[in-house]
C-alpha cells in the first residue's frame, strides 16, 4: 500500500483492515450496540471505521450539542456512488445534528480547473436538488459556497498555515502544489467551522467520508489540536467503502458506463443493468453448481448499498444467488424492478425540489 493516500486521485481499496490498521483507523463495529435506529450501512459494515466517534454518540446520549460536517466537489451527474454520502447526513439530522455542508467550489477551481459560476451551478442543480429529494430539510442545516465562506472563515484558514510544516503537509499528502495545500487548509476551516465561537463554540463534530479523504481528517484533527487561537474538540470521522462501477474498477462521474444518475431514465438505467459486470460463472451449469462469486458481483453490490432496505430479504437473495439456485439474470432482473420504483419516485421528488432549492441557499 503507498505511504500516502491521494484525496485528489483514484484509488481502490483492496484491504479494508489493512487500511484500517496502517492509518489508524478504529473499527466502527465495535460501538455499533450504542448507536440508535442504525441505517442499512451501519448494519451492513459498508460504515466500517471511524476515529473517536464514540465521543459524538456521548454527546448524543447525553443530550449535549453536536454537528455533522460534510462537504460536495460538484463534478457531474449525481449518481448512486454520491448518493451514500447523502443517506448518511440526511440520517445524522434526523439523529438530531446541525448540519454543515460546504460547497468545494474554490478546491474545484483550483484542482479540477473548473469556474466558480460553472461549480455553482452543478452544486445546485445536480447535488442540493437530489439533498431535498433523498429527505434533506432546511432546519438546522448550513449549506455554503467556499468561496462566499466570510471573512472569519477565510481568515482562519489562512492562520491554519502557521500552524503546519511543510514536512507534515508532505507525510500527509505526499508532493503537493500550493493549489492543493491551499484546498487543505479550506478544508480544514470547512471541518471546524461548527467550533467557531459564533457557531456554539467547542463541540463534537462527525465528518462522514470515504477512505480517500482521511488525509484531510488527519490534518485538520493535528490543526485543531494546536492552535493557538481558539480551543477546538478534535473532529471525529467515519469511513464508508467505495461502491465499485458497474463494469467493476472505481465508479467515476467522467465514465458514463460506470454509475447510474439519479436523474437517468429508467430504461436507460436498465439497459445499464443488463451490462454490468456479475459474479456469474461461465455457464448456467457451472453456476448452479458452484454458486456465483457475490464479491465480484456490481449488481448485487447495488441491491445491498441502495435498492433493497430489508435486511432478510437481502440475505436471502445473498443465499440463493451464492448457492447457485438464483442465477445472474434473475438477480439482474430484481435489480431493474427494484430501480425502476426507486427512479420513477425518486424523479417526481426531484421536479418538486425546484420550489425548496431557496429554502437552503440565504
């Protein structure tokens, strides 16, 4: 495994637990008796570690404030690989957080070449409509743009840099050009902006991410154990695996063959179906006897992330289709009837986040 992992490249886990004990992360399994009314990622481990998430649950158990931070790089079509991040805050507020979500649109700028105007624009129609759509509500919810963050904000940021060494930002993120040291510390302003004085002050605050993005954690969580200025709780995390593309490898919103957008018709969505890549053997025969191979199965990882919330009913397609009584056509056909409902539903809630889009943006 490399020294560094890239929040700005592609990568793929292969070993979650050697991931895990390499970057310090604990597992979440170990506190999952304690956190109430768990959504399918919790129960299914596709959440599986965290650093110090037992001190957001305390404060949940005790009824003292607490935040969610998360933040969006708009980069096309929202998909189903989006969608997990989405599940997850529009869970933490109905666990009762105040919500933050930052708009990375001066970490577009600079990293992906892309325009302030142009950021904004697939921020709102492509991620904050599918937000209102998958369950978000204004209450308690902050949603920003980096580049309108205030001057506090980017104050903060700024000071953040005196506080770090070139040394650290190289044991963290490997060689980086000043664009991208300049999107950390953002990031990091972004993480602990629920902590400034005139948010509340010291508190809890969970950021849910993928893997690739522990190298911002790490940083800000060093940040916010020395600065000078103004206290701050070290910022928890929680790490969710990566939903493979349908034709396996990474999902990317840059190969229109890898994922599945929410706003995709449904016969389209189908046909996508039809040519993703299953843990099916070489022959009906040789499945029926061996069963198929569910790890390497995109359609059945599908099913298991998004489309089918009934924890037996999962398990027992997992026993049918792995015992080879159930074969690839047959999971791929539960898996269009299943999409098709969630898209057509899904779709009449997208034309009626048009009106509520004002709701969030002040």
């Amino acid at each position: 495994m490399a020294e560094q992992i890239d929040p700005w490249g592609s990568i793929q886990i292969e070993n979650y637990e050697e991931t895990m004990e390499k970057f310090g992360i604990e597992p979440l399994k170990d506190l999952k008796d304690r956190i109430p009314d768990k959504n399918r990622y919790i129960r299914r481990d596709i959440i599986y570690g965290h650093r110090d998430f037992g001190r957001v649950l305390d404060a949940m158990e005790e009824g003292n404030d607490w935040s969610m931070m998360t933040g969006l790089m708009p980069s096309g079509n929202f998909h189903f690989g989006h969608k997990m991040l989405a599940d997850q805050f529009v869970w933490y507020q109905e666990m009762g957080a105040e919500l933050y979500i930052a708009v990375a649109d001066v970490e577009a700028y600079l990293t992906r070449d892309m325009s302030l105007e142009q950021a904004r624009e697939i921020a709102i129609e492509e991620y904050l409509k599918n937000y209102i759509a998958l369950g978000l509500e204004p209450e308690n919810v902050n949603f920003y743009f980096q580049s309108e963050g205030g001057t506090h904000y980017n104050t903060i940021s700024k000071l953040f840099a005196k506080n770090v060494t070139q040394n650290e930002v190289e044991a963290v993120y490997g060689d980086v050009n000043p664009g991208k040291v300049t999107s950390a510390l953002t990031q990091a302003a972004d993480i602990l902006q629920p902590e400034f004085d005139e948010n509340g002050g010291p508190k809890p605050v969970v950021v849910p991410v993928g893997t690739d993005q522990d190298p911002h954690i790490r940083l800000t969580r060093d940040i916010a154990s020395r600065f000078p200025h103004q206290e701050f709780v070290k910022p928890s995390s929680t790490y969710h695996k990566f939903m493979r593309g349908l034709q396996g490898g990474k999902m990317s919103s840059s190969k229109e063959n890898s994922y599945i957008a929410l706003s995709e018709s449904p016969d389209s969505a189908c046909e996508k179906i039809d040519r993703a890549k299953t843990g099916g053997r070489q022959s009906k025969e040789e499945q029926r006897k061996k069963g198929a191979v569910i790890e390497e199965d995109t359609v059945f990882e599908l099913l298991a992330f998004h489309l089918i919330d009934d924890d037996d009913r999962l398990r027992d397609i997992h026993e049918k289709y792995s015992s080879g009584e159930m074969l690839s056509g047959e999971l791929k056909q539960i898996a269009k009837e299943e999409l098709r409902d969630f898209l057509e539903h899904h779709q009449r809630r997208l034309e009626e986040a048009d009106e509520r889009v004002e709701e969030f943006i002040h």
